[in-house]
C-alpha cells in the first residue's frame, strides 16, 4: 500500500486514543507516558478554551458598545422627529395630503 493510501482505521484508533493493550496489561512506564501525554493534550485544549474565552467577551464587550451607540443614536433620532423633540413651534408634526397615483 503507497503511504499516502493508508487505511483510516489507524488513524482513528489514534484519534480515539485506542491502544493495542488493555490497561491492566500495560508497563508502568507505559501508563506513565501515555498518562503524560494525555495532561499534556488536556493542558494545550485548556489553552486554546481559555483564548476562545478570551475572543468570545472581546466579541460581547464588542456588541455592547455597538448596542450602546445604536441605542443612544436612535433615541436621538427619535427625540428630533418626536412632536415635542424637534419642532416645537409647530402644534402639527406633519400635515397630510392626497396623493393620487
């Protein structure tokens, strides 16, 4: 079989971190090594949570502050086309005519 044509059955059993000898058959040089990796792989997956983490209350902090400004623009927006906001002189906001098309 040409290398680049291997199964993908060996891929995952090492994917799923499957081993050729049960636990209780194991060396305990064996246990140890294979017990160093996996708080090795536990400890970069803490790392890359912690980043995602990080990303995710950038991102919310983000939208509040867009939300805020939003927010803060549309109720100025409003304040200037309310009746009382923007033209007060005028007792009518807006007059109203027919229109035929």
């Amino acid at each position: 079989m040409a290398p680049h044509n291997r199964p993908s059955g060996i891929r995952t059993s090492l994917r799923q971190h499957l081993h050729s000898l049960p636990p209780s058959h194991r060396s305990p040089h064996l246990e140890r090594h294979l017990l160093a990796k996996e708080k090795e792989r536990l400890e970069q997956e803490i790392v890359r949570l912690e980043r995602r983490c990080r990303q995710c209350r950038q991102q919310a902090a983000d939208i509040e502050a867009q939300l805020a400004t939003a927010t803060e623009g549309a109720s100025t927006r409003s304040s200037m086309l309310s009746p009382t906001g923007g033209n007060e002189c005028d007792e009518r906001p807006f007059s109203r005519m027919a229109v035929d098309y």
